[in-house]
C-alpha cells in the first residue's frame, strides 16, 4: 500500500514518556456508546483514543469529556466507567480537536475537518451533524456562561468569523454571525463573556471583539516604555481570581486589565513556554502548564507542582464525585494533579493499543491484520492485539508496509520499513535473514517464493531457499508490489509487478527483464495494484485515475490509494481514495457508468475518516465485511454475501 501525502495525525510530544505503574487505578470499564437508533447500523469502526487533545468538564453530570484524535470519551468517575464515541455513532470522521458542554444539556464537537457535532445528554439519540458550508471549517468551539456556545470558524482563504447559538433556541446558525476582518494567525485560544464580547489569542497575538466593531487588537509585544519585542504566541486565556485577564504565551504569563486594556507580566522571571492555564475557583488559584511542569500562582508567587514522567499539556478544574480537583490530560492519559505527582484517572482499554494511522490490510477467515506506523496488529475475537517482535516484548518494529500470506493459512509475511521482511507464524514474529533493513513491499507466488522491493533493489528467492537473489529495480523507488502466476489469462510467464513514483513495470524472472509500462501510465504515481478475481486482469490506481490491463483503459481522475474486489458473484469493486470510499459495479470486465457508484464519506457513513489508505474483504457466512484503513483508525463495513 503507497503512502498517502504526511498528514500530521497525532499531537507533539515535549519529552520521552516514561510509562506510568497504574496497578493503584481504580477499575474503570470502557463501553461503546449504544444509541437507541444506531446512525449507521451497518458500521463498527476501531481506533486509539489514547492521544488527547481537549477536555471539558461536565459539571451537572459530573463528567470529563475528552477530544481524542480517535473520538470522544466521557469518563464518569461516579459510574466507573468510560464510554467511548466515534464515527460509527454520527461523529463526521474520528478526530476531534475542540469540545464543549453547554448549560442546556448538550455536548458540542468540532472535527478535523471542519464540521460541528452535537449529542443531547440524557437521550439516546447519536451525534447530529451541522456542516459549515463549502468555503467555512469549525475551529474551536466554547460554551458561553449565559448559554450557548461559540464556535470560530475559518474561511479557505483564511479568514476568521464566529458563529453562535440562541440560548432560547436550540439551533446553530453556522452562517458567520460576524467576520472579524483583521485577524491574523490561527485561533489557538478563545474566551467568551456572557455579555457576547470575545477574546481570541492567535500565533500573532491577542484580539478582543464586542460583536459590534471591528476587533481590537492588544499588542503584548509592547512593553511599559514602547518598546517592541519578540512577536507574543498566545497558547491560553482564562480570568483569574482578580477578575483580570490571564493570557498564556510563548513567552510566558501576562495578566490584563480588560476595563482598560493594560497588561503586566503576572509574575516575575516566569518566562516558560505556557501550555494552559485553569482557575480552581473553589481555593482561587491559578494552575498552570508550561514546558518545564505543572504548578500554580499562590498570592503572585509561583509554585512548582509535583515532579512526574509525564508533562500535562491541557489542564482543567471542577468537581467530579464530590471531589474538588485539577485535572490534566497528557501523553496517552488523563491525570488527577496532586501534591505528590500525577494520578492516572482510568486504565485504557486494549484498543488503544492499536495505532490510528493504517498503511496495510490483510483479512482471513480468523483475523484481520493492520500495519500501522507504529507496528502490526491483528483482530481475532473481538479484540485487537498487538504482535511483539523476536527480541522480546518489543513491539514489531514501526513503518509496516505490506502484509502478503504465506503458503500455510496461519503464515503473514510483513515489509518493514526500518527493520527489513519479517516472517509471522500463528501471530508470532520469528526471525529471518533479510538481506536488508528498509523493505518497501513484498510479493509472493504460489509456491512459496518471495519477491521484495527495496529503496535501490528487487531481491527474489524460491521456496526452500534461504539465498536471496538480486535484481535489477526501477528507479524511483518501489511503491507497491503484486505477483501474476503465469497462468493467468494473456500471460505465458510469471510477472512481477511494480508500481513505483514514476510509473508501473514488468518484472519478468524467467528473463531478467525489466520493462516500463508505455503510454498514460508513464509518470503516474501507481498507488494501488490488485486482480479482478473472476478475469484475474490487473487494475492500478494512481494518482489521476484508475487504469485496467491489458488495454490501461483510464477511468475517472481520482487519486486511488487502495483497491478491493467485492467477492459476491455480481463482482464489484471498491475503490479508496481520499475523499472517501466508492463502490462500482462492473460490466464486460469494465466500471459501467450506466449505474451510479455508491460513495461513503465520514459524513454519511461510519468511516473513521475520508483519507482511505488501505482496504481489504473476506467472507463470513452470508456476510461480507469490508474492512477500511485509514489515518484515523479502521472502519468494518458489513454487506450480503451473494
């Protein structure tokens, strides 16, 4: 499977994380959201929820609800238990950068792309969703302290606008209320007062805006005496116990005056990089997260808080189960901050262990393979599991490139991008001889031989044969590989294919030759490569098309990143590309434009996200199970067998 473009998938870390001994955490049972009328019944999708990015608390409910960039979990300490949300249940796609609980009894998300989600607490409906339009994306999201919220919104072109919900009406009008002309930067912070004025920190500075005038812009890079300094990032805003303005930035901590706009740096020699800022309102004190740790201002004195391994990256305050407490999201957790360190709230559950970002799948009768960025992982009753390397309880190493069985139903060979070809028997990694550590993809052929492309080489070797063999390879470098027996229709010998940046080739073993497909498959980027199984002709996915043996008919201009056939007597096949799924029927061995494709998106399906990058069907019963790589988890979509 070829790499898609590198999207950034999971949060910075600001240090080596060192694992937590969590045997002292309270059990905490992780479930699925089940609403009454599941949005879509024919969807279950999978994904890590370990990697944190926004926390609310639930103060009515006492619940912490946390944005993860594999959904949405809502811990309740009261229940002991986590429950878990994500596509399948309405969310338009996994990830999700902003959250927000308003007083009326609902829970507002903004995705990764742009789109606002909204669940109704104590009902069993799922997530609805409101689109922002073609030329608008969600941002942030805020609940406003006299009701309702307040969501940023972005233009394509880069604009900045508000939009804003009628406390006495539940409606969301995602028409720009107001379009803040101005504004420069993305919106990295945002505090909203109950009489409508707004305050937006940006990577340019602060900008504060009554909903009537064009916003007024605070420079902190101006000191007492007029002089310019270092451009001021804001990172956090929050009023503090003085009622004045707490501003957290790159360059430290300032607190402003917001009935005459004058700032002063709130306390002396602080100059860390703040991450987050949170008022304990019950002992009125400021709790801060900086790049050096966690502490808090006590009487404008500064208060280192307690070492740890982990450095909290958002912080929140409240009381959950008649506890008062500041709590902390951080690398793969949520925290309770205490005086003698940072205390797990809730164990993870075992699926999130598996990593969100696919690049390969593999579906047997048994289980179902992923391999991720970050290792290889299998699913079998039920539950994912990791697969640890040979040397121990290592994991396999990251950068799994393609997965091909083996001879023997309970064989997986694995290409590894940093640690060579490796060898899976009965979901255990054995060692092999691999003649080099950076394998970009792997074939194999009836017989046991293996074929694998390197960054500079092809190397084969037959069944039995311990000898690797080297071969000429195309340059650029190999994307995806496939193997054509030489009884396949057309074909008097055995060929290897070879999709590469620049084009697709014909490996020929019996007479070591390598040639370049001519014509519109020159220069194209081949990203996909499978066979038709009932005419076992070759179909390729590139990036402007897809392309059918032995003609290299072109069909359609879309970037194909992944291809699966539907095993049902009527064919089919299914395409991935990254603006969702397809499904076509075809006809004469050809797509037929006479009937319309099906298309799923994370809009009105339950894919973990548009970006396909890998797909794969297998059988079970009556039922035919698609199964969805993408960047942001993985999606099982279940059909008839026909």
């Amino acid at each position: 499977m070829a790499d898609p473009e590198a999207r950034a998938i999971e949060p910075r870390q600001l240090r080596e994380i060192q694992p937590i001994d969590a045997s002292y955490v309270q059990i905490n049972s992780h479930f699925q959201f089940a609403p009454s009328v599941p949005p879509y019944p024919n969807w279950t999708t999978f994904s890590s929820q370990s990697q944190m990015r926004d926390l609310v608390l639930d103060h009515s409910q006492t619940n912490l609800w946390i944005a993860t960039w594999g959904g949405i979990l809502c811990w309740s300490p009261a229940l002991r238990q986590v429950i878990r949300h994500n596509s399948e249940h309405g969310l338009v796609g996994n990830p999700i950068q902003s959250i927000a609980v308003e007083q009326a009894g609902h829970v507002w998300a903004v995705t990764q792309s742009g789109a606002i989600c909204k669940l109704t607490l104590n009902s069993k409906d799922g997530w609805q969703c409101y689109q922002t339009g073609l030329d608008w994306r969600a941002q942030h999201v805020i609940a406003r302290p006299s009701g309702g919220i307040v969501a940023v919104l972005r233009h394509v072109n880069g604009g900045i606008a508000i939009a804003e919900t009628d406390p006495l009406v539940d409606k969301l009008d995602l028409q720009p209320a107001r379009i803040l002309d101005g504004v420069e930067g993305d919106v990295s912070a945002i505090l909203a007062d109950a009489d409508g004025s707004i305050w937006l920190g940006t990577d340019w500075g602060l900008y504060y805006n009554t909903g009537v005038s064009k916003p007024r812009f605070v420079d902190l890079s101006i000191d007492k005496e007029g002089n310019r300094g270092l451009r001021i990032q804001i990172r956090a805003l929050s009023y503090g116990p003085d009622m004045m303005l707490w501003i957290g930035t790159n360059w430290g901590l300032y607190r402003l005056d917001p009935t005459c706009f004058s700032y002063e740096t709130a306390v002396q020699g602080m100059i860390s990089e703040v991450l987050s800022l949170t008022l304990d309102r019950n002992n009125h004190t400021m709790w801060i997260s900086t790049v050096s740790g966690v502490g808090r201002i006590v009487n404008g004195v500064w208060e280192s808080g307690p070492s740890a391994t982990v450095l909290p990256q958002l912080l929140g305050s409240g009381i959950l189960n008649g506890m008062n407490s500041i709590w902390a999201i951080a690398s793969e957790g949520v925290y309770r901050v205490e005086t003698n360190g940072l205390t797990p709230a809730f164990r993870q559950d075992p699926e999130d262990e598996l990593s969100n970002s696919i690049q390969c799948l593999y579906s047997d009768a048994d289980s179902v393979w992923a391999g991720t960025a970050r290792g290889l992982f299998y699913f079998n009753a039920g539950q994912w599991h990791k697969v640890n390397s040979s040397n121990g309880n290592e994991p396999l190493p990251w950068n799994i490139r393609s997965l091909v069985p083996g001879t023997n139903p309970d064989e997986l060979w694995v290409a590894a991008g940093q640690s060579g070809l490796r060898y899976i028997k009965q979901c255990f990694d054995l060692p092999i001889f691999s003649p080099t550590t950076h394998v970009l993809a792997v074939a194999a052929d009836r017989s046991g031989g293996l074929w694998m492309g390197t960054p500079d080489a092809l190397y084969g070797r037959s069944y039995g044969n311990s000898t690797w063999k080297g071969y000429l390879a195309p340059n650029p470098a190999i994307q995806v590989m496939c193997y054509q027996p030489p009884t396949t229709k057309g074909t008097s010998n055995a060929i290897i294919w070879i999709g590469t940046a620049a084009g697709l080739f014909a490996y020929r073993p019996d007479i070591d030759q390598l040639e370049l497909v001519r014509g519109e498959l020159e220069h194209r980027s081949i990203q996909a490569l499978a066979f038709d199984p009932h005419t076992n002709e070759l179909w390729v996915g590139t990036d402007e098309g897809l392309f059918s043996s032995p003609d290299w008919h072109r069909f359609g201009t879309s970037s194909i990143y992944a291809l699966a056939f539907n095993p049902g007597s009527e064919g089919g096949l299914w395409l991935g590309t990254k603006n969702g799924l397809e499904r076509h029927p075809l006809l004469d061995s050809s797509l037929t434009t006479s009937i319309e494709p099906s298309h799923f998106t994370s809009e009105n399906s339950g894919l973990a996200d548009d970006w396909i990058t890998a797909l794969s069907v297998r059988v079970v019963g009556s039922t035919c199970e698609l199964w969805v790589g993408t960047s942001a988890g993985v999606s099982c979509y279940r059909y008839q067998h026909s």
